[in-house]
C-alpha cells in the first residue's frame, strides 16, 4: 500500500486532488516495486518529450517580444526633446537593458540543450541497458537545470525593473520632462486626483459550479504568489463544488483575505477565481500597469491592512479602498509608460510558460528517481525490512510525500 496523503494538488482552501502527473507518477512506484524499470524510463522520456514540443510552439515569439522591449529602452524617437529623458530615469535604462539581453541570451541557450536533448534520443532510442538510460536522463536534467533557474531569476529582474520605473516616475515624480513641469501642492501641472473607482472597476462577475467546465482555468487564493504580480500557478475547476468569480485576462485579481500577504497579480489567462480575491478590470486599456503598480505597492497593501475588518480572517475592505484618492497621470504619459511596461510584462508572461513547460519536465518527473536519491537499480526486494509494516509487506506510515524536500524512507527504499 502507498501512502498518498501528502501527494496532491491544491484546489482551494478545503480540496485537493490529484493531477493527471501525480497519478501516473505514484502508478509508477508500483511498477519500480515489481521490477519493471522500463515504465520508469518511459514516464520520464513522455515528459521530455511533451516540454520539447511546447517550448518549440511558443519558441518563435519571444525574441520579437524581447527586441520590442530593447527598442523602447533605446529612446530612439528622434522627436522627443533632450529634456524627456532626464534625471534618474535615463539611469534606469542600462539596467533595464542589461536585464532584457541577458534574458534573451539565456533563452537562446535553449538551442544548446536542444541539441543535448537530440544526441540523448540518438544515443538511447533502441537502449537495452535501463540504467544507463536512466543516468542520461538525470544527466540531461542537470543540465536544465542552471536553464531553468536563469529564467527564473530573470523574471524578478523584469519584475523589479517594472516596479523601479513606476516609482521612478509616480512616486518619485521623476517622469520624463519633469524638469519642466510646473508643481501645484505636490501634484504636476496636468495630473487629477482621482478616487480609484474613477479609473478601475471591480468585477463581481458569479459563476456556479455547473456552468464551470472541468478543464477551465482555476485560481485560488493558495496560488496568488507573495510580492509578485506574475501569476505562477493555477489548476482546473474540476473539484471545485461553489459560486467562484469569473475574470479575464488582463484582469487584476486582490486578495482580500489577509491582505499583508501581499497577494496581487495580473493575470495572463481567463477563467474563475476564488470569492476572496477582488477582481479589478482597468477602465481604460493604457491603465492597466499603473493601476496595477499602484494597487501592488506597499504603500496601498498597508493601507488594505490598516482598513481590514476581522481579527481572526481579516479582510480588505473594498468599500473604502476604492475611495482613496490617486495621481493621475495625463494620457500621453500613461501611453508611453503602457509602451514601457507592456513590453516588460509581455517577456514576463514568456517567462512564466517557459516555466510551466520546465515544471512539467523536471518537478513532476518523480524528482526523486532523476537526482539520483532513488535509483532504478535492480532488486526484487526493494523494501528494508526497518521500512515495511508489521507484516513485512506494507510501507511504513512515516513515509513523506514524494514532493518533500528531504529524503525518506520512501527514498531509501529505491537507493
């Protein structure tokens, strides 16, 4: 008997379920037990196999997205005058440029595992020895690895550099011409104060659970990631059973609960959300990353504390968030900081599919059994008798999950 209480995939605060990797994964273990190393090997190679095939979909979008971005840091527009690009601001572009290249560099290194990958099929396409195909296949995820960690580094690199140039020029106030603009109590010659209702708008959109399809998108507060606005991670509706929100893509989603989590993204898909987030649609496309800067900063998140209502579950009080009043920018300066961040966010959003499709190659590959803690070497009684139950057949309760981080003695039962 498997132990699979710790094996699952966070629907909301009270489901979980398996996914269709997990299943065939703890499947997997059976057939490692029997001695029938092959459907390891062959799990592990589908799942090569179907991250290759994604990463060469989404392959020819990104160096435009990435040239897009490097043009606009350029400031090659002959027609802007010396002074729109002054002060601090021009000091931002070396970073923001060095950022997007090394970004775009490290995806071209994709190429050099591509070829890894082809030599590594070539080698072990007919190969009768499972454990030497097993090594290779460890080795070739080693080899993903530094790949994947670059990518993800290089998404808070853009991130921060986004959040930098909001403050740079709304915080700071240290805009393009700000030299020459004319200050009235603190707000530029120009600008509104507006309350936040004026420029966005919450989206109270109910869904049922059967008007929800199985494989629609999810997002449940679980999966809004701490001070990040990307999106990282999401499941289906398949489990879930009450009213949730629609949202689209575009959409600002807030969590409401606990809101010194910090919990604030902007979403890159459509699909349904949990009630305890609130769902924030700009009132004009070229609002969309300055409302999201500014609903993200921690200068909102502590006001979103201080206003909460609740000791044990406290949550953000909409009501008066939406009252508070912003500086806003004219339309030109909200065009040309739009051009600026949608570049940054569209690279972001390549970023995150790249790790999708490296997730689904690497963490879900029984981790385990590629780094080398579990082995598929041959034994036909792979249980210690200090692992098994009472009757020398079961495995111990103790075992943890195949997901934690430290070995147990699951992991030592393959070694």
């Amino acid at each position: 008997m498997i132990d699979a209480r710790n094996i699952f995939t966070q629907i909301d605060r009270a489901h979980r379920e398996f996914s269709g990797e997990q299943i065939a994964n703890i499947a997997v273990i059976s057939h490692l037990r029997k001695g029938n190393r092959e459907r390891f090997t062959e799990l592990v190679d589908g799942y090569f196999a179907a991250g290759w095939e994604q990463f060469q979909a989404t392959d020819k979008r990104v160096e435009p997205v990435a040239n897009q971005v490097l043009e606009f840091l350029d400031g090659d527009d002959e027609d802007e005058p010396a002074s729109q690009s002054t002060g601090e601001v021009e000091d931002l572009r070396p970073d923001a440029e060095r950022a997007v290249a090394e970004m775009l560099k490290t995806w071209k290194g994709l190429k050099k595992h591509r070829q890894r990958y082809d030599k590594y099929l070539a080698a072990h396409a007919d190969a009768t020895t499972v454990a030497k195909q097993n090594k290779a296949q460890r080795s070739l995820r080693e080899s993903i690895d530094p790949f994947f960690a670059a990518l993800h580094e290089g998404l808070k690199r853009l991130e921060k550099m986004a959040e930098e140039i909001y403050r740079e020029w709304f915080v700071r106030m240290r805009f393009p011409g700000y030299q020459d603009t004319k200050f009235v109590k603190g707000v530029p010659e120009g600008w509104g104060m507006k309350p936040i209702f004026e420029v966005s708008k919450e989206m109270r959109v109910g869904v049922s659970k059967r008007d929800l399809s199985n494989d629609e998108l999810y997002v449940g507060l679980e999966h809004l990631p701490r001070r990040s606005f990307a999106l990282r991670d999401y499941t289906t509706a398949a489990s879930v059973d009450s009213n949730k929100f629609r949202f689209s893509e575009g959409d600002i989603l807030f969590g409401k609960i606990r809101p010194y989590l910090h919990k604030v993204v902007l979403s890159h898909v459509s699909g349904a959300c949990t009630t305890d987030a609130i769902v924030l649609r700009p009132k004009l496309p070229i609002l969309r990353g300055f409302l999201l800067l500014t609903v993200f900063s921690d200068s909102f998140v502590e006001l979103a504390t201080i206003a909460s209502k609740g000791t044990k579950m406290p949550r953000a009080d909409w009501a008066f968030l939406q009252s508070l009043e912003i500086k806003v920018p004219p339309v030109p300066l909200l065009k040309q900081f739009d051009v600026c961040f949608n570049g940054f966010y569209a690279q972001i959003v390549k970023l995150l599919r790249k790790n999708e499709i490296l997730h689904k190659s690497r963490d879900l590959l029984l981790g385990r059994l590629i780094s080398g803690r579990l082995s598929c070497r041959a034994s036909r009684h792979p249980i210690p008798a200090e692992h098994a139950g009472r009757s020398g057949r079961g495995i111990s309760r103790r075992r943890p999950s195949l997901n934690s981080r430290q070995p147990g003695p699951t992991a030592r039962r393959f070694a």
